[in-house]
C-alpha cells in the first residue's frame, strides 16, 4: 500500500534546488549506512543527473560494518566518489575536501583554460531527513554552522556556508512523494528518517523485531533474552503485529514495563525499543542488504 508523504516545505525545497543546481560544481549527497538503499531519494537521482558528486555514507558507527564495505564497492561508480564518516567522533571528515577537489577537477581545467581564476567549489548538500547533514556541516566547519537535531525536519530552507576552498549550500532534507514499498517506508521509520507520527509505532516495532529475528537474532537475544522464533519474510503490518506481538509482550514484562492489573505496556515498550534501535544501543545493524538486491 503506498504511503503518502509530502510536506510543503520539501516540495517548495525541490524547486529551489532544482535552481540552485546550475550554481553548483558538485553535489554532496548523504546516505545513512544502516540503509544506503532506501536512504538514496530517487528524486535526488534525477535532480543530479550526471554533475560530479561525492556520496558521504553517514552513521557508519551504527551500522553493520561487513554490509557497509560491500555497500561502498557497490555505490562507487564512475562520477561518484564514496567516503564513510561519522560526524559524531569526526571519524572520515578529513577525507571529504579532497573527494570533493577531485569531483570538480574536470570543471576546474575547463575554467583555468578559459582563464578564470580559482574560485571555492560550490558544492550542493543533499538528502534525506535526520541523515545527519548539519552535524556533518558542523564538522566540517569546526562550529555550530547549521541547525542540528535528533528528529527530522530541522533544517527547512536553503542556505549557503562558507568552509574555506569550500562553499556548501544546505539544503533541507527531501523525502519522495510516496512510498509504493511498504517495507521501504519502514526501515526509514526505524531509522529515524520518518517523524513517528507518520506510522504507527507499534508497526514499526513489530517491522524491526522481524527483521532483527531474520537477521540479527543474536543481538535481539543478547539485548532483550528472548529467543524469537523462526520467521517469515515481511507482508505487510498486519502479518508483522501478529508474529511480533508476543515477543514485545515477553520484553514489557522482562523491561517491567507494566500498566495497572501487571499488563504490558507495548506503547512504552515499542517506543523504547525504537529509541535504543536508533542510538545504536541494541548494536550495530544495517537494514539494507546488498545481497537482496533492489527492493
């Protein structure tokens, strides 16, 4: 079932950038490592066409290290440059500058030959909610230069930011008009990409219990102590709440998450699971596989 998602502020975004693109020498474009695959907005794609660009795979401390070199093999391609970072510990970051001089090495030559003197690369700052583009701006700048926050949707407008032979246009973060892979919409809600508002909580716990039992049942057990029995590939909500509810209700009831009677609490229960989901408390894992191809 598609999922409709389109606030105003990212439609009135993508024509601003669809503008600012002919200013620019390159594109910066952020993927979440967790889900290099459904963190990449198709629109951007279109957008950027051939221009140089540099793809930074953001939160790479998160995710699974093993899918996160074969997600880099796999993004490198002819125009595009790949450099993991993580914006928190700064890890990565010095590799960004000279990505982005060779992204616009071509364009330099041209401008020397006609004799136009060298000038900052202005470089294009895109992608999706929450990927984690302010902090790296921040990092880069070695000061607060743009609006961060642990939700997306904070930055809400273009702006341009001077960082030495660099000048980088912030841009906000831009989700597709819809999402026609109810599985894709999910994992970026796990993410963070989404605001929780968007999907319900309890079938975005339930879609990450059942990954995390296909995938990764060793640190569903380590975390939680519950051993999650063999399971189905995901169709859909519905499915997912019934194989998934008993093991919420086992890890209320070991988290002593309780209401009043000693019920569990799955509300506070979903919604703690996703927080440590999203700040990497329940250990590294990726939710996009190269090895299932493309969705």
């Amino acid at each position: 079932m598609p999922i409709q998602w389109f606030p105003g502020h990212m439609a009135k975004a993508r024509r601003e950038m669809t503008e600012s693109l002919r200013r620019v020498d390159a594109v910066l474009e952020l993927v979440d490592a967790r889900l290099p695959r459904a963190s990449r907005n198709p629109l951007l794609g279109q957008l950027v066409g051939a221009k140089p660009h540099v793809i930074v795979m953001t939160r790479v401390d998160l995710a699974d290290p093993v899918q996160t070199s074969l997600w880099h093999k796999k993004l490198h391609s002819g125009n595009s440059t790949v450099v993991e970072v993580d914006a928190k510990t700064g890890a990565g970051i010095a590799r960004i500058a000279p990505a982005l001089e060779s992204a616009a090495k071509e364009k330099r030559e041209k401008d020397k030959k006609r004799g136009i003197r060298p000038r900052p690369i202005r470089t294009m700052v895109v992608g999706i909610p929450n990927v984690g583009k302010s902090s790296l701006i921040n990092r880069l700048a070695g000061k607060s230069a743009a609006k961060t926050g642990d939700r997306p949707g904070v930055t809400t407008a273009l702006q341009w930011i001077r960082l030495g032979n660099v000048e980088l246009l912030d841009t906000p973060g831009v989700l597709w008009p819809k999402f026609d892979d109810e599985e894709t919409a999910y994992a970026l809600a796990v993410s963070g990409a989404i605001k929780s508002e968007i999907l319900d909580t309890f079938d975005i716990c339930s879609y990450f219990l059942m990954f995390a039992a296909s995938r990764y049942p060793k640190l569903l057990e380590e975390k939680y102590g519950v051993v999650a029995p063999e399971v189905k590939p995901w169709s859909g909500s519905a499915d997912g709440w019934a194989y998934s509810e008993p093991l919420l209700r086992e890890i209320a009831i070991r988290r002593g998450f309780l209401l009043t009677g000693g019920r569990p609490d799955l509300e506070r229960c979903s919604q703690t699971i996703l927080r440590e989901v999203q700040t990497g408390m329940v250990g590294r894992m990726s939710f996009d596989w190269v090895s299932d191809g493309d969705r």
